[in-house]
C-alpha cells in the first residue's frame, strides 16, 4: 500500500460521555496511520470543548486526569483560510497547523452528530466520516427509526417519550434510550410505563430526548462493519458477547472494558447465522449504508432471534473505528484509515454553491420597510 504525503491530524477526545474510549481510538488510529507513512499530529478536543495539539506517540494514562502535559492551545476557525492554528501566545502569531485531513475519532456528542462536522466544512477542511445529514441522521435513534420505517425495513416500534406522552402501543417491559447518544450509556430496561417516565428527570442521558421501544430478552446483537471507499463493502458479521447470560443488553462495560476500546471486547466472529439470516442482514445493511448515506467506516446494529431480524440503528464513528471487523474479508487497519483518508481528499463531504442566486429577487424587492408596513 503507498501512503499519500498529506499530513493527516487525528481528532479524539471530545465534551462527550464517550470522551474516554475516544481518546483510545484516536490513539490507535495515530499509532496505525504513523506505520504506513502517515505524517501524524495528535488534536486532542477535550472534556470542557477546548483543542489541543499533543503528541500522538502518548499512551492513554496521559489523559487521565484530562489535558496531557506539553499539549499546546490551537484553535479552530472557519471561514477561507480557516482551520485549525496555535492560539499564539501576546506577541506570538498563531501558526497554521498542518493538515490535509482530519481524521475524526470523536465517539458521540458533538464530534459524531454533524457538529464537529458542520465546523469543519465551514473551515475548508477535508475529513473523514459522516458528513453532516449523515451524522445527525444516525446519532438521532427517533429520526433513523423514522428512515427505517419508511423503507420498509424490519425494526421493532420506536417512540418518543416525554413527561405526557400517550402510551405507545406496546405492553412492558421496555427499553428506555436516549434519543441523542452513542452506544449503551444511558439505556435501561424499565417494567411500565410509569417507571420510564419517572426516569426522565433522574437519568441525566434522557434530559436532551428519550425514547422507548419493545423489550425482547429473546433477541441478542449482531453487528456489521461498512465502509464506502474504493466501494461501498461490507465485514464479517459479528455476533457480541454479553457479560453474563443473564444480562438484559449489551452494556457499555462489555463493548468497551477489555482496554483497547471495542477491539478487545468479547464476541463471536464470523457470527454462526444461517445462510438465509445471514442475507437478509447484508442486505437490510447495504439499504440502511445507502439511505444514511454512509461515509468512511460505520457499524449497522441488528438483533435477531435466530430467524427474524431487525434493525437497530447505525454508528457513523464506531468503537475502534470497527477495524476488528475486518476479517472476511481482511482489510488491515492501516488499509481501512488510508482508504479513508484517501475518500476524505478525493470526495469531500461538503461543496457550497451559490448558483442561482443572481440578484433576480434582491433588485425586484423594493422597499423592505414597505414590505414591513
């Protein structure tokens, strides 16, 4: 594989409740991307929404307490020319940081709900990833139900709960998600419906949206990786390992526990599905890719019974970048972040136009206080 020259800057960390297994994705993707040829800076976006330069040879202990030590202040501006540069000290004269891409490893939050995104598109800056409507499609679980629906594809009832909402359509128990988030932080299995609304004011994840759907302890997880670069192709199908038998969903200390993010957690891979489940999940994954319009490396998350399957909802950021999917077929790491760099440079997520707007309606509008009267 021969590696482009560009300087690539590594993007993790985040004013998210992922911030943490974030910052151990960047970390990999920095090392990964350094061994293939990669010129690599570390920008680290930290707890409080601040941005930093740091060294990304830095081991994840660095971070613990929050800003590592030798980091440096840089900002990020939009606008032409813009992007990200040194804060400059009184005298100093803030200095351009060098990047052709950005390769964005911010779980959750700002960096993976068209945020971080909708910025870096005003600035100019290539990226990797979901572009805006992407993002947002896909860190928003009421919306993307609503797109599932809409194609036809299976899924279980999606509803939004708030204080007054009418019962939803289904018996208890439920699972109680937050509409705005990333992974399993903030979902429960309540019994009723009176329980899912008493947790609305007491679950600090549910205060921005929640939703409620069908709890099925018959179901379990399948998940596949998909990447849009040289073409739109899929993974292996993994089948994730739950704690315990007994415990109700994949939880966030069984994705993420293991130390190297979603790579180490436990899981069944290639997941043994039969060959009619196994079809049907491909190809409800291509239509889900196609409709949220995937870019770069996401993950499409299913549950089955064994015969029938529905969809979940889609990581456009995943856990360790999904890279552990990647066994049937192989795709090195180092392969998976090239290809994505390479996307980033050659079809960039945001092209602004202003064809059309010819000063037709500007020179026959008159007087604006007339229009006002």
């Amino acid at each position: 594989m021969t590696a482009s020259p560009a300087a690539i800057a590594v993007a993790f960390g985040g004013p998210s409740p992922e911030h943490d297994v974030s910052v151990l994705t960047g970390l990999q993707a920095a090392r990964e991307l350094g061994r293939v040829g990669r010129s690599v800076t570390g920008l680290y976006w930290s707890k409080t929404g601040d941005w930093y330069q740091v060294d990304p040879a830095l081991e994840a202990t660095a971070f613990v307490e929050g800003v590592p030590r030798g980091a440096e202040p840089v900002r990020l501006t939009v606008g032409p020319g813009g992007g990200f540069a040194s804060a400059g000290g009184r005298f100093g004269k803030a200095r351009p940081l060098a990047a052709a891409v950005v390769v964005n490893c911010c779980h959750g939050g700002p960096g993976e709900d068209g945020s971080l995104q909708g910025a870096l598109d005003l600035a100019g800056m290539a990226y990797t990833g979901p572009t805006v409507a992407g993002a947002a499609v896909g860190m928003d679980k009421l919306a993307f139900a609503g797109v599932v629906e809409a194609a036809g594809l299976p899924a279980l009832p999606r509803r939004l709960l708030e204080a007054g909402s009418p019962d939803p359509g289904f018996p208890g128990p439920y699972i109680l998600k937050p509409r705005f988030g990333g992974s399993s932080i903030g979902v429960e299995v309540v019994e009723d419906l009176a329980t899912a609304r008493a947790r609305l004011g007491a679950n600090p994840h549910l205060r921005q949206g929640a939703v409620l759907e069908p709890y099925r302890p018959d179901l379990h997880d399948l998940n596949v990786g998909v990447r849009s670069w040289p073409g739109l192709a899929l993974s292996a199908i993994e089948k994730p390992v739950r704690a315990t038998a007994s415990a109700e969903i994949l939880g966030y200390q069984d994705k993420y526990g293991g130390g190297e993010g979603m790579a180490s957690a436990p899981r069944e891979l290639p997941a043994a599905l039969s060959e009619a489940l196994a079809g049907t999940l491909r190809d409800c994954a291509m239509t889900v890719a196609e409709l949220c319009a995937v870019r770069g490396v996401a993950r499409i998350d299913f549950l089955a019974d064994g015969e029938t399957l529905f969809v979940n909802e889609i990581n456009t950021v995943p856990g360790s970048l999904a890279r552990y999917l990647w066994v049937d077929p192989v795709v090195p790491f180092g392969q998976l972040l090239d290809d994505m760099v390479t996307e980033a440079l050659e079809r960039p997520a945001a092209r602004f136009s202003a064809v059309g707007a010819d000063g037709a309606v500007l020179r026959a509008a008159g007087s604006i206080a007339g229009k006002l009267g």
